[in-house]
C-alpha cells in the first residue's frame, strides 16, 4: 500500500563531519501532502471496491468507482514520490554519519516502528478480520502467524533494505560517488533525459510484471504492492542522484510544465487502455498499464516539485508542526481508521459520504494523537 528516513523524518545532524543541509521548507510540506494522500488513500480503500485494508465496507452505490479511480492514481505516483525523496535525503546523511552510525539510526528509526506496529498494533488490527473469517477454525496466534505482513509499515521495511544497498554501493564505488559530486550541475536533466527515464522505468515494469503481474501480494514480507518495485527502486537512486548533483537546487518552471503535461497525457490516453480496465489483453494490457503508470508517476513528480519550490518554499508554525508529526501519523493511522470505521458502520450512506467524513475525522485525529505520542519519552528519537 503511506516520508532521508521515512516520511515526515529528518536525519539528525551529526557533530562532526560534512555540515548538514538547511532546511528545505518545500520538501516538509511535500512529505505533509504525501502523508495526507496516504490517509485518504485508505480512507478510499475503506470504502471502495478494492478491499485491501484491515477493515472494509465494500460500495453499494456507483460512487464508489469514484473512490476506486482516486487509489489507482495515488497508487501510481505517491509511494515512489516517497522513495525518491527518502533517496535524496540518504546520501547526505551517511556521508555526515558513516556508515556504520547511518545503519545504527536507520534500524532505530525505521527498526522500531517496524517492530512495533508487527507486533502491538498489528494483532489488534487483524481481529476484526480473525472474527469474520477463521474464529472457531484455528487459534488468534495461529491465525496471526499465518497471515503476517508488515501492514503499511512494508514502506520502512522497503527502505531499510535500499538504505542497506546504498551503503554497500556507496562502499565499494566510494571513488565514483566522489567524481559524481564533483560533477554537481544544480541542474534539473533535460528533456531528453526525463523521457529516457520514464521510457527505462516503464520497460523494467514491464518486464518486472511479466513473472509478478499486477495484483501480485507478497505475504510473509507483507509488501502489497512487489510489481511496484521497479519504480521504487528508481525513484529512490534518482533522488541519490539528484542530491549529489544538486537536481533540486532550482526546478525550472520547464520541468514543472512537462511534468503538468504528462501527467494529463497519461490520465486522459494511457489509463483507458491501462490492464486494470480489462481493455487490452496479455502483455499489451501489462505494457500499458506500466506505461501509464511510468508516465504518470515521472509527471506528477516534477509538476508537484516546481509547483511546491515555486509556491510552497516556507513554513509557519502550523506547518512546522504538520511536518514534524508526519511520520507518526504515517505510523498511527491504521489503527485510527480502523477505530472510525467501527465507529461509522451503523451508518448507511453512500461510500463517498462515508469517505468523507472518515477523512474528516481522521486527519486531526492522527495529527493530534501523533503529537501525543511524540510527547513521550524518548519517541523522539525514533518518531
């Protein structure tokens, strides 16, 4: 199915070595609609007729397409928007680090959430369904075992994985990634080169969903969405790439109108023909459907990062506190919706209504209890 660590997490600096980067206000508030996305995103799956989520109430009402269409256009662009922005951040932060307090901070801040989400949150978050499917079959603990996954936390377990491949490229190509920063431009690749990428990125999804087609689900490493994995894997080395030569330093209003472009080319053309509508058959299904997807994600991408540089490069104190909050709230929000859920299925109404006010409800009500647990001691250090 959900933040360089994870969403809403900034690298602490650390005392010695290469000084940090300053603040950059326009990526805070980027990770704070990335994390809203991610709320509404199961908000829609709640109620849609996707039902891939800890508690569902399937649409009896045309609305709910509606809900449908917002989760695969979430789908297609905003968890690799996280990966590249958890990439631009990782570079940076080992080099200040080294290697070995880098991976120590990494399995603290991403470790521990992912410990305590398995094992806390997680068997309360899975019994509404134990109830309903497999109660007076089998034991809870049995049951628990048999259906692990990591829940929305597969993003942490995802990244600690890339942080992992970073270190041991960085270890082994530590001359190469010198040269890379000593080629530092401050310039945005041409168009050429964005359409070279988005063209690589789509034939590597292509040929990645031939043996994993879309739809696969990984269950022991709980990763709901493996024919993703491509663009995850991209996004995250473009942002590596993009910090050691200084992509980000100044979108050009160009970039931002290209990626305008091609996100509403691929909405209004390659998503009609995309394999999920059924329209096209076998491996011309799948080619379209991960060109859809490419070009879409490639477009929104540089649309939202000229457009929040552009308008969005500064924070208040509401902002600051959104921001901070964020990968708590990327943390907490299961449990959350779920509890609203409960809360609303005496209510009938159509899906879109019940969306809305699940969404309503739900965004202060992780913020505020995100803040909660971040005034606790230590969770700081790892939220």
């Amino acid at each position: 199915m959900s933040t360089g660590p994870a969403p809403g997490v900034r690298p602490a600096p650390a005392p010695s070595g290469p000084a940090p980067r300053p603040r950059l206000a326009y990526i805070d508030n980027l990770r704070i609609l990335l994390t809203v996305l991610v709320v509404l995103h199961h908000c829609a799956v709640t109620y849609g007729n996707i039902p891939a989520w800890f508690y569902t109430e399937p649409a009896q009402d045309p609305s709910g397409v509606a809900l449908d269409l917002l989760v695969i256009f979430d789908q297609a662009f905003f968890m690799g928007f996280f990966f590249l922005l958890s990439g631009f951040f990782t570079p940076g932060s080992a080099d200040r680090k080294g290697a070995r307090p880098f991976l120590r901070d990494r399995l603290v801040r991403l470790g521990v959430p992912l410990l305590l989400f398995v094992l806390l949150m997680r068997p309360l978050l899975t019994y509404g369904i134990y109830t309903e499917l497999a109660a007076g079959e089998l034991p809870y603990w049995l049951f628990y075992i048999l259906s692990w996954d990591a829940g929305p936390m597969w993003f942490v377990e995802v990244l600690l994985v890339f942080c992992l491949a970073h270190l041991l490229i960085r270890r082994f190509r530590a001359p190469q990634e010198a040269r890379i920063a000593e080629r530092r431009t401050g310039r945005m690749p041409g168009p050429a080169a964005v359409l070279g990428f988005t063209a690589g990125l789509t034939a590597l999804t292509f040929l990645w969903r031939l043996p994993v087609p879309t739809g696969t689900y990984w269950p022991v490493v709980g990763l709901p969405t493996p024919y993703f994995l491509p663009q995850y894997a991209l996004m995250f080395a473009a942002g590596a790439l993009a910090f050691r030569r200084g992509w980000f330093d100044s979108v050009p209003r160009a970039a931002g109108w290209g990626g305008l472009a091609m996100a509403v080319f691929a909405a209004a053309m390659l998503f009609p023909l995309s394999g999920g509508t059924g329209v096209l058959p076998g491996a011309w299904g799948t080619l379209s459907g991960a060109a859809f997807e490419s070009v879409f994600a490639v477009g929104t991408v540089l649309f939202l990062l000229r457009l929040f540089q552009r308008f969005f490069d500064r924070q208040g104190p509401f902002a600051r506190f959104l921001s901070a909050n964020a990968f708590a709230v990327y943390f907490l929000h299961s449990p959350i919706l779920v509890g609203i859920g409960y809360a609303l299925s005496g209510w009938e109404a159509p899906a879109a209504a019940k969306f809305g006010a699940m969404a309503v409800l739900a965004l202060p009500l992780c913020w505020g209890a995100a803040h909660l647990m971040r005034s606790l001691p230590f969770a700081k250090r790892v939220f």
